[in-house]
C-alpha cells in the first residue's frame, strides 16, 4: 500500500513543485509588489517567523472546530437513525432539513450573535450547523440501503429491531456514514474559520483579518496554507480511523 | 421436534400461490420440496419462517403452532447471504447470537472439518463460492432451531462443487441430525440428499405425489451411478414431467 501511494504520488507532487516555481519565478521577474502576491519565498520566511505567533490561533481554532464538528456528528448520527426508524419524522423533517441548507449558514451568524454574544458558542454551532447535514443525509442514506437478501436472513431467523440495527443495519450503512463524515470535517474547519472572521479573541480566522487589513499578505498566505494543512490532516485522521472501522471493505462487497 | 404444515394456502392478490399444502416432517428427517422454479417454495419457506402469514391452514412446531411467529427455524437462503463485515468465524456464530449461546469451540470444529480451518479469521469476499455456502451451512447448524429449511442452497455453484458440496452436506449433517426441508429443483439432488421427496406443481404449488426415498445412510457418491438410483431418477422425471408410469415401483 505504501510504496504504491509514493509511485501514484510523484506526479501531483512534480505538479506542485512545478506550479510553485512559477509562482517564485515570475514573482521575482515581473517584480510584483509583496503585498499584492508574495513569492512562495517570502512565505516560507514569514511562516518561519510568524509561526511561534501563529500557534495559539490555531490551537484556538483546533479546539472550537472540533467541539463544533462533534455535536454536528452527534446529532447528525441521531438524526439520521431516528430519520430511518420513524418515517412519519422523516417525511416531516427531512424537507424543513433541505430547505434549510439553502440557507448559507453564515448569513445566521449575525442572528447568532445576537443571541449567543461574542463568545465561542455561535461558532461552535455555526460548525456544528454545517457538519451535521451531510452526516444525517449519510447515515440516512446507508442505513435504508441495507441489503435485501442479509435483511431477510435476519428475519427469516427472527432477529428483533435491535438485533437488525445493531448487527445488520449499523454496520451495513458504516461506509456511507464515514464518507459524510468526511465531507463535514472539510467543511467544519472552513466554517470554523470563516466564522472566526465575524469577531472572536483568538482564531486562524482572527490572525487573518488582522494581516489583510494591515495588507501583510504574507501572513495572509501563512494562514491559508495552515487552514490547509489543518483541514487534510483532520480528513487523514478520519481516513485511518476508518480503516480501523472497516476493514473488510478493501476489495469487492462480500457475498 | 416434528413440523406439521396443515392445509396451507396462501394468494398474493388474484394470484394463487400455494393451494392446500400439508406436511409432516418427523424428526431427524431430510425432506426435499421439487418443483419447478418460481413454484411457490420460497414463499412456502417465509410462511414457515413466520414472515408472511397463510391465508389459510396452520404451521405447527412439535405440537404449537408456530403460524406468523419467526425465529423458530434455522435457514439458509440462496445465496450464502454472509455478512460481509464479519470474519468466517463470526458468520458462523451469528445464529447463536440471535438466539441462544456462541460455541465457538464447536464452530471451529466444524469449519476445520470442512476445510476452512485456515479460513477462520478470512472475510466471505476471500472466499470461493463453494466455501461461502459450507460457511453458511455451518451458521444455519450451528443455530439452535431444531430445523433447518435449505433454499435452493446450491443452485448457483457449479456441477463440481455442487456434488463435493452435497457429499459434504450430508456428512456433516448426518453426524447432527437435525431435521432437514431443502428446496429444490434438481432431481438427483433431492434423490441423493433425502428420506422424503414432496413433489410440487406450480401454478398454484399443489403437493402432487410425496415419495419416500429407499436408499439407506450413509449415502456416498457410487449410488448417483447405481441401477436403482437412475432407475428412480427416471420415474420422478415423469411424475414431474406427468407422463404415464411405464411401471409403478414408487407406490
């Protein structure tokens, strides 16, 4: 697995490399102004300087993405479940829940500013608010696509309702219920620090209006780069423990 | 623990499935349900696994009726329906724990016996089609219902692995003597295979002859090419068939 990840990999990495040496290059040539795009360079050397600084921002965005994203996965996994065991809920909920995401979530963060204050907790449930939907439509989805001829088996042996959940129904919908889980941690660290924007202490999202509206682009830089780094290795971590969970999904379905 | 089915009937709309089924089955029995495929059986087998209900007539386990209520018998369905996230060792164990206890030193003797004592810790998608069905036999005897019903179990394996697997069948079985109903569709597999033969007519699935099957245990391969074994072949196929009987040996 590891050696075939490094052979697949040299070519996006040669992509990368390649991009960035434009990037240093034509800033260097063309002599573009620091503030307006600075070279990959001066944001190395800014990131070597600024990190020290950086470090509690981000730790304070660390913390608040991921007591949002875990009551959005909390309610979402609820939701989802209770969703599949009471279809009159679902027929009920499910299309207040649609409308709802067509609502972008941030045009409530002043709402939730009002009622909540400047503290942690309108952001927290402004990342809450994002991550739960896909895990909900996720787990949803997993748990009624559950295979027919498995679900008659259970029957046929007269497994009861909580037997089917928990040994068909859970871990038959695991896979699907990980891939929305995926989808919410990217978005729950985007949310995270676009939510820091609208006012907080202390934030990736704070350290950067900080730089852009003292035109320190570098910084600016600095802070997307982290956002960056912070969002894949959130996505990494949630890709390994899902390996962990599911191992028997390497190759083709079973039987 | 006997199984009685008492005048079952059973319509899906205007269509007529099942018409007037009744049957005994003693203890320790193998009895094969034969009838064209699309006959009815499957639905016969989810009236007696208490999924549906029959529209007429009874299901009766060792003296209770058992209509509409599920979980009294072990089954094993068509495909080998394992649970693709368990190892062969917990497929094996899952009828136990829906009901009863796990033995998992007697669910490794049996899967040493057929061959998968390697395999225990495997999952069913490295697994070929013959040991995916003998891993889903072992779950089904491994249950503790006192009858098994069979569905088509190796309708989809070929003819190599269909007979290693009814020898291997029969074996295993033979040392358990739990009773046995085996859906099928194949003649020589429900001659070579059971005590009792209940012929089936589709449209809607009448009983048309039950037939008790002569042949002693333990049965090996060299019967399949007997005299006696063709020649009972070839009077089922006209009962099937509806043919007149040239000479009338099944009585």
């Amino acid at each position: 697995m590891r050696h075939k990840f490094f052979i697949h990999s040299w070519r996006p990495a040669l992509a990368i490399m390649i991009f960035i040496g434009i990037w240093e290059l034509s800033a260097r040539i063309f002599a573009i102004e620091t503030w307006i795009l600075p070279a990959p360079s001066v944001i190395a050397a800014e990131m070597r300087e600024v990190l020290p600084a950086f470090l509690p921002h981000m730790f304070s965005t660390i913390k608040l993405v991921l007591i949002g994203f875990t009551f959005g996965t909390t309610i979402g996994l609820i939701m989802g479940t209770l969703f599949h065991h009471f279809d009159r809920v679902r027929e009920t909920v499910y299309p207040f829940l649609i409308i709802s995401q067509n609502i972008p979530i941030i045009v409530l963060a002043p709402l939730l500013l009002i009622w909540f204050g400047l503290g942690d907790t309108p952001k927290m449930i402004i990342v809450a608010m994002t991550s739960f939907f896909p895990i909900a439509v996720a787990t949803l989805s997993g748990l009624q696509q559950t295979d027919r001829e498995l679900l008659h088996y259970m029957k046929m042996m007269g497994a009861s309702k909580r037997q089917l959940f928990a040994k068909l129904e859970l871990p038959h919908a695991l896979p699907s219920i990980f891939s929305g889980i995926k989808i919410s941690a990217t978005y729950s660290v985007m949310t995270g620090v676009v939510a820091e924007w609208l006012g907080a202490q202390k934030g990736i999202g704070v350290f950067m209006t900080l730089a852009s509206s003292s035109y320190r682009t570098p910084r600016v830089f600095v802070a997307i780069i982290m956002t960056m780094l912070l969002s894949l290795t959130f996505f990494a971590m949630i890709a390994l423990l899902e390996r962990l969970f599911i191992r028997w999904n390497r190759e083709e379905k079973g039987a | 623990m006997t199984l009685s089915l008492k005048n079952i009937s059973k319509s899906f709309g205007d269509r007529k499935i099942l018409h007037n089924i009744s049957l005994d089955m003693e203890e320790g029995e193998f009895v094969s349900l034969l009838g064209p495929s699309g006959s009815g059986k499957s639905t016969l087998f989810s009236l007696i696994g208490g999924l549906l209900v029959p529209d007429e007539g009874d299901i009766w386990l060792d003296g209770q009726v058992i209509t509409n209520k599920s979980g009294h018998i072990s089954y094993m369905p068509q495909q080998p329906s394992l649970f693709p996230w368990r190892t062969v060792l917990d497929n094996t164990l899952l009828g136990q724990e829906l009901s009863g206890k796990k033995d998992l030193t007697e669910a490794k003797r049996l899967l040493e016996k057929a061959n998968l004592g390697d395999m225990i810790g495997a999952y069913p998608h490295q697994l070929s089609g013959g040991m995916r069905q003998r891993v889903a036999f072992i779950r089904a005897l491994l249950s503790p219902q006192p009858i098994m019903l069979l569905d088509e179990p190796f309708s989809a394996l070929d003819a190599f692995t269909r007979l290693d697997m009814q020898k291997w069948l029969l074996e295993t079985w033979e040392e358990y003597e739990q009773s046995i109903l085996f859906i099928t569709h194949d003649i020589e597999e429900a001659l070579f295979l059971s005590d009792k033969i209940v012929i089936l007519s589709s449209h809607p699935a009448e009983i048309k002859e039950i037939v008790h099957v002569p042949f002693g245990r333990p049965r090996d391969e060299s019967l399949l090419l007997s005299y006696d074994f063709l020649d009972w072949k070839k009077e089922l196929t006209e009962k099937i068939q509806n043919k007149p009987q040239v000479k009338s040996k099944i009585s």
